[in-house]
C-alpha cells in the first residue's frame, strides 16, 4: 500500500525543472489496431526512460481516460530533446510507426505541452497524500512558515 503523508508538503527545487504534459485521444474505439501501438508505444518509452538513471526523467504521473494524461518531470529541455531525437531510443521508431499509420487521418489524437518551471516560479501543495508529482520528482518539504500559503510558496525562494 502507498505510505500517505500526514501532513502538508510542498516541492522545493533548487534548479529548473520541465514539466511535459502528454496524451493520446482515441477517436474511433472499434479501431483498436491503429490506437493500441500508440499505448503500448507510450510505456516503452516510460520504461525505458525509468531505467536510465542518465535520462534526466524524474517523475510520472498518469491518468486514463479519453484523452488520457500523462504528467512528466525533466531535469531540462536539453534532456527531454536528447531522448526525442535519439535514433537509438524507443520514441524515434514509435514516432515513425505513427505517422506511417495514423498521420493526420483522424483515428487517433496525440498531443503534448512542455513548460519550464523556474525556482520561485511556481507553486504546489499536497496535503494527506503519497508522494506525488512535483514535490516526488523532486524533493517534498513541509508546507509550513512562509511555505504554509500559496503566496508564500509562490513568493520564491
């Protein structure tokens, strides 16, 4: 069972950190054998970014649902790139399955947004929860004194 924290926690970082938000949305449910290989090709992609320690992924989190969602954590742009890019990785072969059998023909829907999350310039709370998002791709402190707010957690360090 999941340990849930007692207690209210806010992530502290001490250098940027992107966070990729990625999904799928199936269009046409009856055309399983155009939008299973983009699931299954998704968590290849997150099991192999998990097992190298050098890939600069931190953290996931994910839903199910139509479109799903997929909450990723990077140490920089430059990491997430460097594993986008890179021919011998999972996403190169997957990318190109896709456009060879979906392209734009509308069965199935693929999206992502990147942003940058700047020291100071963002903020979070969780409160009776388990690790989760950023404070557990990062570090998770107690939301208390000048943390214990929103507007002192956005305040900065």
């Amino acid at each position: 069972m999941t340990e849930i924290r007692r207690e209210r926690i806010t992530a502290a970082i001490d250098e940027e950190v992107l966070v990729f938000l990625i999904g799928m949305r199936i269009n046409h449910y009856w055309k399983v054998h155009k939008w299973l290989p983009v699931a299954r090709a998704m968590g290849r992609m997150v099991r192999e970014i998990e097992a190298d320690p050098d890939s600069g992924f931190l953290a996931v989190e994910s839903w199910s649902g139509n479109p799903s969602l997929m909450v990723q954590y990077w140490r920089s742009f430059e990491h997430l790139e460097r594993y986008a890019v890179d021919k011998l990785k999972e996403h190169q072969p997957a990318w190109a399955a896709f456009n060879q059998a979906i392209d734009s023909n509308g069965d199935v829907g693929i999206w992502h947004e990147t942003y940058r999350v700047r020291v100071g310039d963002y903020e979070c709370v969780y409160n009776n929860m388990p690790s989760f998002g950023l404070a557990r791709a990062t570090q998770a402190v107690p939301a208390t004194g000048r943390l214990k707010s929103a507007v002192g957690r956005l305040a900065g360090a």
